[in-house]
DNA sequence: TTGACTGTCGCATTAATCGG
DNA sequence: CCGATTAATGCGACAGTCAA
C-alpha cells in the first residue's frame, strides 16, 4: 500500500464503490486496508493454541474477512471502516481457524497440494512464467475461496432459496461470492457436482465415482477441468487478481 | 533421548490407452 | 474428438527401527 494515499482519495474510492461498484476502487480499498488484515493475523497468531495453521492462512483468512468488510461497509454508518473492519476480520480468522480444526486431515492435505502448485512456479521467473504464476495465483485463489465459502455457507447461496428466505434476502452477498455463483453455474454439471461436493462437504474422490458412476482417475480430472474453466471465466473479468 | 532412515498408507494426478 | 479406464507415480503423514 502506498504512504502517500490521503484521506481524499480514500473517500474517494468509497464514492466510487458506492455509487459504481467501481472495480478498481474496491481494490485500492482492499489494498490500502491489508496492512490492518497481517497486522491482526500476526496478534492471533502470534497466541496460537497449536501450529496447525501456518501464519499465511491466518493472514489468507483475515484478508477474506477484509473483503466482506469492504463489500458490506457503508462509508456514512457511524462506526469508522476499520472498527468495523477489525471486527469481522478477526471473525474470519476466528472461523477459519475453527473449521481447521475441525477438519485438519482434509485441510492438510489441501494445503499440500496448494503448496505444490505455486513451489512448481518457483523457479525460473522469465515473462512467461509471470503469466503462468498470475494464472496459478487465479487459480488457487479459487480454490481457497471455494473451500472458504463453500464450507462456511454450507453452499454457495442458492439464488432462490435467497428469495424465499427473509433472512438471506436481508443479507448481502458479496461481489466474489456472486461472481463465484456465476461462474459455477455455467460448468457443466458434473464438474459443478465434483467442486460442490469436494470443497463442500470435503467428499474424497473415490467417494465421488460411486456417485458419478466413473473413476477416481476420471473424477481427478473432471475436477482439473472445473477449476480450469472456472479460472478462465474469472479471468476474463479482470480486477482477480486483487484478492491475493 | 533423538534423529536419520525405511516402509507403508491414503490420497490426487497423469500418461497411455480404449471405445463410441 | 471426447469421455472414460488403468496403471504408474508422487507426495505427506505416520509408525517402526536402530545406531549415536
């Protein structure tokens, strides 16, 4: 984040937001506050019961919350964007961590893969690595915020069930969720089957063949070709690769 | 006790291949 | 060409062994 942006241009970005659902607003405004995201990351972390999670996914989880916040907070409330920021932030971590626990198996193990992706790209940064590794950030950033929503929400938010339930109709849904929503439904359906199941209810592929009748081998690559076309839909709409 | 080594397990991925 | 299978591969986690 650049010292030298004002309070002007900050008020500036949230008219924008506001008024035009500005993209490139929202990500001043996601960039300026990611400082106050690590800095409370760090303090949670800093008092970690266990080291289950490494400080990045505290960091990741906080900059998740940071987002909401951006999207949800309206600039005229009487609460100052980072008291309200702090709040949910620290929410998200707190939740992150929680669901770690609970399904630290499946976590582990996704991690890992995660991991490799981006250590694959770790050598060798010519040009056409840059793309690639902005391709893999997309694609990663998917998944983490798949497995985020997914497994928070329970599903990503039915749009008809949001109708019918006052609760939901309430509530708002944020920009990446919608976009993620979107961008699901135009997958075919088994490949929106495979991500729902394995991010949702973390349902291992093998689970998965009885329920599409095929093998894990085909299951693995269904599930490749999902996150392929859910990246290139992403990408096309530009403005992503603010949400790392 | 410790830490290096080894084997095994459970999982996803991938290359090769088949069949409609 | 596309969807599917099979077999091989790779990886982390974990447990057991054994010498230092």
């Amino acid at each position: 984040m650049p010292e030298d942006l004002s309070d002007t241009d900050e008020a500036r970005d949230w008219e924008r937001l506001r008024d035009a659902a500005d993209a490139g607003a929202r990500t001043a405004l996601i960039d300026r506050y990611t400082p106050l995201a690590r800095k409370i990351a760090a303090g949670l972390y800093a008092r970690r019961p266990d080291d289950d999670m490494p400080f990045e996914d505290y960091f990741q989880y906080g900059v998740v919350g940071l987002i909401e916040s951006v999207d949800r907070y309206r600039p005229d409330s009487r609460a100052s964007f980072e008291t309200y920021a702090t709040y949910r932030i620290r929410g998200a971590i707190l939740n992150g961590m929680e669901r770690t626990t609970e399904r630290r198996d499946q976590y582990r193990h996704q991690r890992r893969l995660q991991r490799e992706r981006l250590e694959s790209l770790a050598e060798g940064l010519d040009e056409r690595a840059r793309t690639k590794l902005f391709e893999e950030m997309v694609d990663v950033t998917v998944e983490v915020a798949l497995s985020h929503m997914l497994a928070d929400t329970g599903m990503i938010r039915d749009p008809v069930a949001t109708q019918e339930d006052p609760a939901y109709v309430a509530r708002e849904v944020s920009e990446l969720e919608q976009r993620l929503h979107a961008a699901l439904e135009r997958l075919p359906e088994r490949e929106q089957l495979v991500l729902r199941e394995h991010y949702f209810k973390q349902t291992r592929f093998e689970s998965l063949t009885a329920v599409l009748g095929v093998t894990k081998g085909r299951v693995s690559q269904l599930h490749k070709r999902a996150l392929q076309r859910l990246r290139e839909t992403l990408a096309e709409r530009q403005n992503f690769d603010g949400y790392l």
